[in-house]
C-alpha cells in the first residue's frame, strides 16, 4: 500500500518494485504481491484496461482505487 499511497491517485506502479524491495530474489514473490493487491483492493491494469490481478498474464501495473463520482 505504501508503493500507492507515496504515488498518488492519479499514478501506477509495477509489482515488481514492491517484490524486488522485499528480497533479491524477488520473483518468486510477484504471485504473492498480486494477491496482496487483491486483499488491500489495488486497481490493476494492463494497457490501461482494468484486470484481475491474479488472472492476469504479463505484466500489470498497481495503483489505488479510484473513487466513483
């Protein structure tokens, strides 16, 4: 959470820059990040489109929730 909350609203950020901060070998922690962004409610996206994170293939970005007007 704390990866959003630092870039704000309106910014993405990769899993993996939350993996690799954990630990250097951090791919095997990407399937474990996915699903913490499922639990703290993170909005996923691949190529702009909103995707479930833990179905998704290929690379995805993490960014908050956006509020419905």
């Amino acid at each position: 959470m704390q990866h959003a909350i630092a870039r704000g609203a309106d910014k993405s950020f990769c899993p993996s820059e939350v993996a690799r901060a954990l630990a250097d070998d951090w791919r095997p922690l990407m399937p474990r990040v996915r699903t913490c962004a499922v639990r703290l409610r993170l909005r996923a996206t691949q190529q702009g489109a909103p995707v479930d994170p833990l179905t998704a293939q290929g690379p995805i970005r993490l960014s908050l929730a956006q509020d419905p007007d």
